[in-house]
C-alpha cells in the first residue's frame, strides 16, 4: 500500500513538473490549445447526444412522413451530428499543429536551458562526469531528433485534457441517463485499462532509461562504424568484423532485457485488467438492455447509454497522441534538470574568498602549490598527493613526468577548471581563490593538450586567446608570426579569413602540426593581450623536430616576462626551462636545472638519456629529409622567408618555425 501511495505520488510529480513547463510555451497558444481540447473533448459526446436523439425520433418520422415536423425534427438532430462530426475533423489536424508549435517553443528553451547551464559551469567536473555525460546524452539525442522531448510531453499532456473531458462527459450520460453506479462502475473499467496501458509502459520506460550506459555504448559502435573520423584505422587494422560483431552483441544484451521485460511487465497485468473489464463493462451493458426491454427508459436514452458506455470504454485504450510523449519526455525533462542540479553542484565547490581581490600585475613573485591534493570526482585515487611545487614569476619552469602522472591535472587546478581536494594554491601568498575565477582566468594564456579546433576562421581561431581584441587584425598576425604559421595561413584561399573546416564552403584543413601552430598562436595572443601567465601543455607534440627547435629559439623572446609553465616529454623542449620540476607518483620527486638534474642522475637524468638516444636518430633522418627539400624545393624563394613578413609584425627573426627556410617542409606544404 505504501510502495502504490508513492508511485501514485511520483506519477502526481513527473505530471506536475512538466505542467510547470507549459507555460514557456507562451500563454496565448497554451490557452488556445486547452480549449481546443476542451472543445475536442466535448464533439464526440455531442456527436453521441445528437445521433441517439436521432434514433428516438426515428419512429415519429417514419409515422409523420417526409416533411412533416417529426421528419424535420428527425433531420435537425443529424445536422447537428454531422455539424460535430465535421468540426472535430477539422479541430483534430490543428491541435496537432498547435501542440507541435508548443513542443517547439518549449525544446527551445530547454535547449537554452542546456546551454545555459552547461557553459555557466565554473569548473570542468561537470563536463567530465560520466554520471551527468548520461543524462546529456539522452536529452540531447532526444533534442537533435525531435522525439522523445520534454517539449512534446507539455504537447502530450495537453492533449490528455481532451481524452479526459470526453471520459467524464461520457461517464456522466451514463449516470444521467441510466444510473451513477454504473456510470462510476465504467470510469474504474477504463481507468483500470489505462493503469494496464499507461503504467506498463511507466515501468517499461524505467527499464529504457535505466539502461543508458548500454545504449551509449552501442549508438557509439554504430556511429564509430558509420562515421568517416575512424575509417582509416578501421579499415587499416581490420576492424570491420570486431566492430559489428561487438556492437551486435551490445545491442542484443540491451534488447533481450527489454524484450524479457517487455513481457513481464504488460502480459499478465493484461489478463488481469481484460478479465475485470470484461465482467464489469458486460453486466454494465447486460443490466442497460434489462431496463430498456422493460420500458423504463426511452429508445433515446437506450442509444444514449450504449454509446456513452462504448465511448468511455474505448478511451481505456493507449493515447497514441500523449503517452510515450509524456512518458519518455518526462524522462528527458528529468534528465534537463539532474543536469541543471550536477552543475550547480559543482559549482558549489568552486569558492569565492573575501574580499575579493584584483588579479592585475599578478604573479609579480611566485605562484606556489602548497600541499595539494586532488582526486577526481567519483574517484578515491590521489591523483596530486601533497605537492609542492612554485612557479618563479617572470620564469619558465618546466613539468615532466610519465603518463598520467598529472601533469594536465596541474593545469587544470592552475586554471580553477577543478578545486584541489587539499592544500591551497597561492599567488603572491594571496590564496588563488580570493581572485574572482574570470579575472583570474585572464591572466592566463594556455594551450591545453587536447586543445580545441574550432571551426571557424584562422583569425577567430587566434583571436579567442583575448576574445575582447579578437577584431584587431595586426595583433592577430602578430601571434601567428611568432607561432610560424603565419605565411601558412596568408595561403589560404581567404587568408586569415578561412574558415578551419573543410565541410565549409571555402574551408581548409589543417595537417596536426598547422592546428598546434594555430593553438600556440592563440595562446600567444592572449599573452601580448592581458595574459601573463602561459601555459603550455604538450605544445610541440605535433611539431616536426626541426619547428620544436625553431619555435623554442624564440622560445624567450615570445615569452618574456611571462610566467610559464612548460610541459611535455620533449627533453629537447624541456631544456628551455629556467627550472625543471619531475612529477611523480603525485607529488615532486626531483626539481632543478637541466644540468642539475643530469648530474644527480636521478630519474630525469634516466628518462632524458634514453630519449636522447632516439632523438639523435631523428636528428640524423631530418638532416637527410633536409637534403631532399632542397633539391626538390620549387616554391618560390622567399614566400615565407623573414622578409616577406609585413613590416612591423615582430621582429624579422619573429617567425620561429623558419616558414621559408630550406628545411620547413611540413609549412609549405599546400593547404587544401
Ligand atoms: N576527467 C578525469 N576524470 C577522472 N580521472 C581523470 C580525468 N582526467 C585524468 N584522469 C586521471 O588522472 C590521472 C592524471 O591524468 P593527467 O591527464 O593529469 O596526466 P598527465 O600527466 O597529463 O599524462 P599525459 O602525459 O599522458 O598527458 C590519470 O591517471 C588519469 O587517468
Ligand atoms: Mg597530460
């Protein structure tokens, strides 16, 4: 009893809920529609009144004869069942329409709403947990495909207003006409098919969004499959077999629990419900065609009560036009808001200090990580474990370490994208989290390791670095000749004005290297613009060996005076570094320079010999390619040398990948 009392509660809630987001639907079309299906509700009861009035003035008629006022009365009544007939015809197709327009407006705002919350995150946990990924997952595919959406629920659940009316209208000729026992005796029938049909397909729904993960899984076997990005590896390392036979599996797994389900939850309650309304709505109807063969109500009022206890009984079925929207689309709703609360739970973590302070000039001496700890959300493992660690302002420090040491963890507490889980990070002593997170934010110009590619034009891929200034076109070129891939970009079809994606008209592609070119020039963008703080995670991951070298001969010219944070596994790039950190294990196992660290023959000393081994090989392959450029080399000279930069925009040495010297093969290479 109590378990019934609850989900009777929960179904009050998930109606009410969404009954909350009629409304952004507009007030005009939601009373338009409530009243179209009031009026929707009422035609069939007046279709049903007028046509067994009809039948009880049929014997006067055939009596009176064609013209004479019983005939006229008899012809009366169906004008007004036919005039019924037809305005429902006409009424139904448009409240399709409005409750479309009303699922529109409202998908519109809870689009907004997605939008809204997903970019009002401080923080990146949101975006990053798989828990809160979920639910995304299914409002958006839900969004995209126009199915299934919080908006056709609002539709859905005006559309109930109209089976309703015409249940209680019906119920009540019943009652009227032949007696309230019987009229509420059909009500508990149909209603009692309805729980059947509606609260199986309640429980089934469950089970369909229980199983997210799964269907995840699956939609990304089939979209890896389908989709271009993975064609490539597929077909090179013979995937095709592994790839439909995994996500047949995945698929059959998911559906034969649904299937079993399917089963259990609308089989037998389908018996049971038949049974009950079998008996009731037959000794209904058995007891109504008793009294009429006894005289005691008229041939209109026989007519009457059939019709009204037919048409009650038939609304026990399932409403095509209002279940699984309201079912599936309170899914979704639900899914709106644990997205909309996941984030503001985050965001609860991200503190603000008081009083606030002005980051402006900030760091002027160090920036320190005192005893940080940090495990991700969801996961006990320490990921930073009591670190230590100071970034000199005005320096370069450099971070090594194996893979998933943390190095980009670093990054994102530096960046306030997480809170460490212990200890403080300080700025000038000052603790980081007295600055408020946006203004901190703009100190810092980074390229993060996964670094975004926007597509959108090379100048707006630059110019995000310091989105204020992203219209000034100097300073823009400025950044891409100090990041070398200024002429690069001038060869574009539209220059600085095309648009980084090939599916766009005019668009290009950029090879892995062009697009952390492009990266590095954003994030020095943002350091000629406010930025005084660079941080650069694997920035020269992409880069041939001889651009790595380039880009860090200006490494301190591009950087000067800003506090930078290096990282990567180049040892080549790494010996830049003013100081280099080693990250291990959490927290920092050896630290100094390049030459300190080589002598304690410590770990970095290990990891920096057997790279320098490989690296001596790579040296001697580029010098060979170098060779066969110059002999191949049909570009005309000086394209990219230093002096075809426009004057003023940094130095003439200011492009460090050499775009025009002999050797910078991956540069000229056309873009298409
Ligand atoms: N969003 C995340 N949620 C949970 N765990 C994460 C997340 N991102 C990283 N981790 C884990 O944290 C650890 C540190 O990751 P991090 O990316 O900081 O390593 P890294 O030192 O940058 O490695 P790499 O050299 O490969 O870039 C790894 O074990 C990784 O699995
Ligand atoms: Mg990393």
């Amino acid at each position: 009893m109590k378990n019934y009392v609850r989900s009777v509660f929960d179904i009050c809630d998930s109606y009410l809920r969404i009954a909350r987001l009629v409304p952004s639907g507009g007030a005009g079309l939601v009373t338009s529609l409530i009243v179209l299906n009031l009026v929707l509700g009422l035609l069939p009861i007046v279709f049903i009144l007028a046509t067994s009035v009809m039948i009880g003035r049929v014997p006067a008629a055939v009596t009176g004869g064609v013209g004479s006022p019983e005939w006229r009365n008899l012809v009366a009544s169906f004008m007004v069942a036919a005039a019924a007939f037809l305005v429902q015809q006409i009424l139904a197709p448009v409240q399709e329409s409005f409750g479309e327009l009303l699922a529109r407006r409202v998908d519109g705002r809870v689009y907004q709403r997605l939008i809204g919350a997903s970019l009002s995150s401080t923080g990146i946990g949101p975006l990053e947990d798989q828990r809160l990924l979920n639910h995304l997952a299914q409002v958006l595919t839900s969004l995209d495909q126009g199915f299934r959406t919080a908006g056709l629920a609002c539709a859905g659940l005006l559309a109930l207003v109209a089976r309703y009316t015409q249940l209680l209208a019906a119920a009540f000729v019943v009652g009227y006409v032949f007696a309230w026992p019987a009229a509420l005796a059909l009500l508990a029938v149909t209603m009692a098919f309805r729980r059947g049909n509606r609260g199986g397909l309640r429980t089934y729904g469950k089970l369909w969004s229980r199983n997210v993960p799964m269907r995840r899984e699956g939609n990304y076997y089939r979209a890896t499959a389908i989709q271009p990005a993975a064609g490539k590896e597929i077909r090179v390392f013979g995937l095709a077999g592994w790839l439909s036979d995994r996500y047949r599996r995945v698929r059959l797994a998911f559906l034969s629990e649904i299937w079993a389900e399917r089963r259990r939850i609308y089989l037998k309650p389908y018996i049971v419900y038949t049974a009950f309304g079998f008996v009731v709505s037959g000794v209904t109807l058995a007891l109504l065609a008793r009294t009429a063969a006894s005289g005691a109500i008229t041939l209109t009022q026989l007519a009457l009560g059939l019709q009204a206890s037919l048409a009650a009984l038939r609304l026990g079925e399932s409403f095509p036009e209002a279940d699984t929207q309201t079912q599936y689309g309170m899914f979704a709703y639900d899914g709106v808001q644990a997205f909309e609360h996941g984030v503001a739970d985050f965001d609860e973590k991200t503190v603000q200090l008081e009083p606030q302070l002005d980051p402006k000039g900030r760091p002027s001496s160090e920036i320190r990580f005192e005893a940080v700890d940090f495990h991700y959300p969801g996961s006990a493992r320490p990921v930073l474990d009591k670190l230590d660690l100071v970034l000199p302002a005005g320096r370069c420090t450099a971070v090594v370490g194996l893979n998933g040491a943390g190095k980009t963890t670093l990054v994102k507490l530096l960046g306030r994208l997480y809170e460490p889980t212990g200890g403080r990070i300080l700025v000038d002593g000052q603790d980081i989290r007295s600055y408020g997170v946006d203004d901190w934010r703009r100190r810092i110009g980074v390229i993060f390791q996964d670094f975004n590619r926007y597509e959108l034009t090379a100048a707006d891929n630059i110019g995000f670095g310091a989105i204020e200034l992203a219209g000034d076109r100097r300073k823009i070129r400025a950044a891409a000749g100090r990041a070398g891939i200024l002429a690069t970009l001038d060869r574009l079809p539209e220059g600085l004005d095309t648009p980084l994606a090939r599916q766009y008209k005019g668009g290009a592609e950029l090879s892995g290297g062009q697009w952390q070119r492009v990266a590095i020039a954003r994030a020095l963008f943002a350091l000629e613009n406010g930025a005084s703080i660079l941080v650069l995670d694997e920035p020269t991951a992409a880069l041939d060996v001889r651009a790595e070298a380039a880009f860090f001969d200006k490494f301190v010219d591009v950087t000067r005076g800003a506090t930078a944070l290096l990282i990567s596994h180049r040892f080549s790039s790494v010996r830049h570094a003013d100081h280099i950190v080693v990250l291990a294990d959490g927290h920092v196992i050896e630290q100094g320079s390049h030459d300190e660290l080589l002598a304690a023959d410590g770990r970095y000393a290990e990891l920096f010999r057997l790279q320098a081994e490989r690296f001596a090989e790579d040296e001697a392959e580029s010098e060979a390619v170098d060779a066969a450029d110059l002999q191949g080399d049909s570009e005309p000279a000086g394209e990219g040398s230093p002096g075809a930069e426009p004057a003023g925009e940094g130095s003439p040495g200011a492009e460090p990948a050499g775009e025009g010297s002999p050797g910078a093969a991956a540069e000229r290479e056309p873009v298409r």
